[in-house]
C-alpha cells in the first residue's frame, strides 16, 4: 500500500489567510478531504491519514510527528496563498536537486493540478518550510491561489472548482506514485470508517453476528465533538465500510457537537444509536476520531 498523508493547512485558532467572507483552514479542509476521499474511493493501492479532518488546532510539529510515525510514503500539504499575487505555485524543500525523486513527483503533480484548476501557472518552486524539511519521506506544498485576490476568492467559494483543484492532485499522485485504480473485478479490503484503511477486527472469539445490545443498567452516550464538520454513519443491515455510508451524514460541528445514546455495539467502535431522520444507525467512534463515551 502506498501511505499518502494529506496536511489540510492551518486550522482550529489558526485561520490561516482570510479573505472576504473566507478563511484558508476551511478551504484547505474541503480541497484536503475530497483529495483523501478520490484517493480511497478510486484506488486499490493507496491508504490516506490526514492531519486534521475537522476544524482543529494541530502544530507544525505535530503534523510532521503524525507523518513521519505513521511511516507515510509521501507528504502533500495543501495551502493557500496571500500577499497580493494570483495563481498556483508549489514547493519542494530547497536543498533537494531537481533530478531528485521528489522533484520528478512535484512536476508531475504541477502538470496536473495546472489542467484543472484555472489558475495562472506561478511555477515550480522551492522553500524551506518545516513540512517540507521535518518530513522524513517524499514531500510537497501546493498553494492553491491568493485568498486576497478577488478572482482567486471567487474560485475558492465554487464546489466545482474544489473538486477539481482536488482532481489535479489525485491524478498527479496517481501518476507519481503509480497507484491502481480500483476495477469491478477488484478483491477489496474491509475498511473502517475511519482515515486510515484499517481493517476491522472481530474478536477471535466471536461468530460473524458481533452484535451487542447494550445491558448495562446505565446506559452510555455518545459525545460527538463540534470539530467535525461530518460523521458517517451506516444502515444496521450492511458492513460500516465507506462504500456501504448512507447518502446524510452527521454535522456536529453544526450544532456545537452532537450526543447519542449507545443502543448496542455492531463491531468494535462500532455502535447503534438513534437518529431523528434516519431512525437506528450504525456509527464508527473509534479512539482516533475525537469521540468521546461517558
């Protein structure tokens, strides 16, 4: 598998850059999330972890730490940019030669971003930036426009142009880094809903029927935190894999966090609760995800 770890830069009480009505933590999370959801949706080679996957604070240290004990093969931080400039550039570390492996992987994630997203080519740069020069694997920071540039902002409020800015880096780094795109005939892995591409475990003693029902005479709750801008959730009659998430999600971020009472557990992490909509769900609430159970 190839281990892809997408840095959403900025976050939490660090806007970033901000615009007229926009700040850059919230469109590097919406261009960082489509980017891990194509790649784990399309490929049968590539597992994502993010740095962030809701609206945290998270230090330059610790993105960095994340990557490297993850043991990832590449590292793409998604930016955007400001100061009075317009159009796309991205950086490699500056003591890197352009025959490096890293470089061959920048142009060829330049050459396909630049099809896609309608901006002016800034050119392939370099820089020593901690994401860059603290990475212990193959690294590169794209900036995807100026936030202070009335057109730029423009792009960055349409959804199409998301995607698309999102589908020039997976083509790119499918190209790159030679992953496979996944076929009607490809065996697929169990998956959790979580980030990374984990499988489910059941425990050794357990039948295919893991299902508990809660019996505990106190009955627990579910904390979902307000950081997430989403949650998946599963019908009771299918595996909590991606593939098999209803259409509605979860918005906790929303309502300042949601809590749901735990009917019973499905899989490990993996529980039942009751939503108004959608009535009995199964929901994914594993330690990495920011849940809390009390």
């Amino acid at each position: 598998m190839v281990k892809i770890f997408v840095d959403p830069g900025h976050g939490g009480s660090d806007p970033g850059a901000t615009g007229t009505g926009l700040a850059e933590k919230d469109v590097t999370h919406k261009i960082a999330t489509r980017i891990r959801d194509m790649l784990e949706d399309e490929y049968e080679n590539a597992t994502v972890k993010m740095s962030r996957t809701g609206d945290q604070t998270v230090s330059l240290e610790e993105r960095t730490d994340m990557a490297n004990a993850w043991g990832a093969d590449f590292y793409l931080a998604v930016h955007i940019n400001s100061g009075g400039g317009t159009g796309y550039e991205d950086y490699i570390h500056d003591l890197l030669s352009n025959n490096s492996r890293t470089a061959e992987i920048q142009r060829t994630i330049h050459k396909e971003v630049i099809k896609l997203n309608d901006l002016i080519d800034r050119g392939i740069k370099k820089a020593n930036y901690h994401v860059l020069r603290e990475s212990n694997m193959d690294a590169m920071l794209s900036e995807n426009g100026f936030i202070d540039n009335t057109n730029d902002l423009a792009k960055m409020k349409d959804p199409d142009w998301i995607n698309n800015v999102a589908r020039g880096h997976v083509n790119g780094l499918a190209k790159a880094l030679n992953l496979h795109k996944l076929t009607k005939t490809t065996k697929t892995t169990t998956k959790t809903a979580s980030d990374s591409k984990k499988a489910l475990q059941r425990p050794a003693s357990s039948s295919s029927s893991y299902t508990k029902e809660s019996t505990d005479s106190k009955k627990k709750t579910l904390y979902l935190p307000a950081s997430a801008d989403s949650w998946r959730i599963y019908p009771l009659n299918k595996d909590p894999i991606k593939k098999n998430a209803l259409p509605d999600q979860l918005r906790p971020s929303k309502y300042g966090g949601l809590q749901y009472e735990i009917l019973g557990e499905t899989w490990p992490n993996v529980y039942i609760i009751q939503t108004k909509q959608l009535g009995k769900v199964q929901i994914y609430a594993g330690p990495e995800t920011g849940a809390e159970i009390k």
